[in-house]
C-alpha cells in the first residue's frame, strides 16, 4: 500500500471518479481503521466460548471459503470502518496506516488465543476463525492497493 500511494499528491489523493467510489486518501483512511477494527473483533471473538468444529466441518467451511467469489462492491464495509476525513492529508493517512498495521503486527506476535476455534460471521464468507481474520486482512490491504493503482491509472488517463 505505502509503495502505491508513492508519489501521489493532494489534488490526486482527494480525487473520485465518481461519487459512489472512494478516493485513495479514503481508501487509505478505511485501511488504517480497518486494521484496529480487526484487532478488536478477534479479542471479542477470543473472549467468548470456544466452539471447536471435527476436521470434515472445517475441510467444508475452507472449501466453501475459497469456491465463494467476491466481486468488487459485493462485501461493503461497514459504517464504523467507512471514510470520515479522519486524517488532514495523505501523508496522515500513511502514518496512521503503518500505526495500525504495527499494532497488529504486534497482537498476532503475541497473543496466546486459540485463534482456530473462536468465530466471526463475514458478511460474504460465513464464519472465519480468528486467524483466517488476520490473514484477511493482509489480502484486504492487497485488494485495496490495487484499486488505489486502479484510481492512479484512470487520474493519468484524465490528465491526457
């Protein structure tokens, strides 16, 4: 994410192709909430009673994990880890980002939770453990640093 934003100034930063879509500084803001967002659903989810599940019930869950398609808009984020122009500029948002990411980093480096027997429903997915939630959250990082790409593409198009 920090490489994709390299280089983008302000005007490019707070810039929408549409209304409907976010800009790379909202991206970027969602990406930073998102992350302490995560963390506080796995402590929660840790904090209830295991529900441990046999070997077919987990083959079955991961097989319908990875056949299940996500296409673009279908898992909407919600209210609390939407953009709120919390951060004053791109630079902010950055920082705020690697803070985060630094203090989920540090959680999954140090927590002792039974991470694959205490759930959370995805909206799209169904039940993730605890850990298939923090390895999401790398692919959410991945997921929106392309669409940052995706909106440096169309800002360069525009400029032509």
């Amino acid at each position: 994410m920090v490489e994709a934003v390299e280089g983008v100034s302000d005007e490019e930063a707070r810039w929408k192709p549409s209304p409907e879509r976010w800009s790379i500084l909202e991206y970027v803001e969602h990406l930073a909430i998102s992350d302490d967002g995560l963390i506080d659903l796995v402590k929660k989810v840790l904090a209830s009673p295991a529900t441990p599940e046999s070997a077919e019930e987990r083959e079955a869950r991961i097989a319908k994990i990875a056949s299940t398609k996500m296409e673009r808009g279908m898992n909407k984020a919600p209210e609390r880890l939407q953009p709120k122009a919390k951060f004053a500029n791109l630079q902010e948002a950055v920082a705020g980002f690697l803070e985060a990411r630094e203090r989920t980093l540090e959680f999954a480096r140090t927590t002792d939770g039974d991470l694959k027997n205490h759930f959370a429903p995805h909206s799209v997915l169904g039940p993730l453990d605890a850990l298939q939630w923090l390895l999401a959250n790398k692919d959410h990082v991945h997921t929106h640093s392309a669409h940052i790409k995706e909106l440096r593409e169309l800002w360069a198009k525009r400029a032509e």
